[in-house]
C-alpha cells in the first residue's frame, strides 16, 4: 500500500501532461446535492461503527455566477483557462467506537465524535481536468451535535442509544484547507459502450486532518463527459458535485482504488488542546470503491461502496465498509 500512493500520483502527474487545457461550454445552472455515507450499508461483520455517518447538503452555482473576487484567487492559483464554479456546503460528520454499548468505553478504541463544518469550495474545468479548492471551518465535539442526531435517528427506527457519547472529544475549532485535480482520459469503447480513466490527486492541511491521497477510477458507460466520476465526502476521493449533461440519458458503472498518506487526524487522535480519548493513527490508508451513476431528467443519482483498510492500530473487525448515496439536481 505504501507504494500505490506515489504510483497514483506518477499516473496523475502523466495524465496531466496529456491533457488539452480548453475551455468547455459554459453551463449557467446551479446545481444542489444531498449526500449520505453510513456504515450500515455492508456486508462486513462489523457495522454501524468508526466512521459511521456521513450527511452533506451542498450548492454549485453556475459558471456565470462566480464572484470577482472568487474569479481572482481561481486565476491566481490556476491560469485564465477554464469554466468556474464555486459551492457552500454544510458537512456533519459522526465517528464511534467498536463498543456502542458501554457508557464508558474500553481503552484503545476510536473515540466517540461530531464534527460540524461549512465549506466553500471553488471548481475550475478545462476540457479534461477538475481541479476544486476548498476551505472548511466548524467544530469538533457536542457542539456538532453527533449525540442528537444519532440517537435520536435511532429512537426513530426503534434502536437503542450509543451509552458513550458522554466521554467524546471536547468542543475544539476545525479548520480545513484541500486541493484536488481530477484528470478525464478517455480510452476508447469496449462493447459499443465508452470507456475512460479517471486518476485524481488530493491533499488536505488543517488541525482536522494533514494528509495526501491519489488513486483512479476506470469507467464505462455512455455520456462519461457529462461529470468528473461520483462524490464523496472528504477526506474520500471525489469527482465533485458539478455535472453537466451531454445527452438526455447517461449513465456507467465505475470501479477504482486510492490511497492516502496520513500525518494527522483529529477525530482518530483526540483533541489537541485537551486531554481526552484518541489512537493512534496507521500513516496510510488504501480504499477500493465501486459503483453506478444515472444522469436524466436534471438530475445525478451516484451510489458508492467503499472499503477501507483499518485505520488506527489494534482496529478490531477488518476492513472498514461504507456506502456513499447522492442526489444532485440541477435548478
């Protein structure tokens, strides 16, 4: 796993010299996305656990839409080539420990966290290339209100409280600043159908998380132009919540790997400015995904199942299992 990171960005930094940086077609729609990612959905024998659930609403504006003073930085970081867009989104995300059922967990395990943050991103496209900057600020700790919506979600099914959440990390300030580039290489077609590879290269530096990540996804469908591949929540791979039809139908099947460098995360090691519950983190991650996306009628439905490699030393269970359902529609 240590050497895929560097193969991934090798792969993207060669993609990148491929790459005709033309302008695409203006797109002025806006375009809104619900997402959710849970540990419920797998097949492993442990779920509902560690990273457990994920829930962002997010807003893309159209690429006539953007603030000057956003078209500044955009130029300043990138060049004057592109279409630009920029979002707000609002993030909850909840973590738990492997023992849901003790008021006071054993040691060595995950902490029990909320983290809450508002995000403003800005997207550049050319005609083969994502790139998405973003700044994300909130909390970390009951402020998040991870205890609430979890157990009160729970009291909705009929299922029994998380005991622990009284021993979570303390309210703390979180920021954020990420980078990533997505690459588009066609590769021809295979069965009448289009095929392409997606390779993508991502960093995160903040007191939430300081951490590397590069990967690809290979697709096949029709209409593949039409996105930049299926989102995710950070700090997972993500082909942003932008997209833009090319035809009234299209749609493809996706499979794909990444892997992460890990210097920091703060929701695994605990507070940095109190005392408290954390572990210690494993300083690479790896992840395989695979999944579908159907665009028609305005709108994207992308469904993604990931597993993780374990994350933190002595993680019980095996690999870690999420799946990753988002709605996008376009206003």
């Amino acid at each position: 796993m240590t050497r895929l990171l560097p193969l991934c960005l090798a792969a993207a930094l060669l993609a990148a010299s491929r790459a005709a940086a033309a302008d695409p077609a203006p797109d002025p729609t806006a375009i809104w996305t619900l997402q959710e990612e849970n540990a419920s959905l797998s097949l492993a024998d442990v779920t509902d656990r560690y990273y457990v659930n994920g829930l962002q609403l997010g807003y893309v504006s159209g690429t006539d839409s953007v603030p000057d003073v956003l078209q500044s930085i955009g130029h300043a970081v990138w060049d004057t080539q592109g279409q630009m867009r920029f979002g707000f989104a609002l993030t909850q995300q909840i973590d738990t420990p492997l023992d849901t059922a003790a008021a006071i967990p054993p040691p060595g395990g995950q902490p029990y966290a909320g983290t809450l943050v508002a995000s403003l991103s800005l997207y550049r496209d050319v005609e083969s290339s994502r790139s998405i900057l973003g700044l994300s600020l909130g909390v970390v700790g009951p402020w998040a209100m991870g205890e609430q919506i979890q157990n009160g979600f729970h009291d909705l099914i009929g299922q029994g409280h998380n005991n622990g959440w009284g021993t979570q990390l303390r309210n703390e300030p979180v920021g954020e600043m990420t980078s990533a580039r997505i690459w588009r290489l066609p590769t021809g077609s295979l069965f009448g159908l289009e095929t392409d590879a997606l390779p993508d290269a991502a960093a995160g530096l903040g007191n939430l998380r300081i951490y590397a990540q590069g990967g690809a996804l290979l697709r096949i469908g029709s209409g593949l132009n039409s996105d930049y591949g299926p989102p995710r929540l950070f700090p997972g791979p993500t082909g942003g919540d932008a997209f833009t039809p090319t035809q009234p139908f299209a749609w493809y099947v996706f499979a794909g790997a990444d892997a992460q460098g890990i210097a920091h995360d703060l929701v695994l090691q605990g507070n940095d400015f109190a005392t408290g519950p954390g572990v210690k983190p494993i300083p690479y991650l790896g992840e395989v995904e695979a999944g579908f996306a159907v665009i028609a009628f305005g709108s994207r439905l992308t469904y993604t199942q990931v597993v993780q490699s374990q994350q933190f030393e002595h993680q019980k269970g095996g690999p870690h299992q999420l799946g990753s359902l988002a709605l996008s529609v376009r206003f």
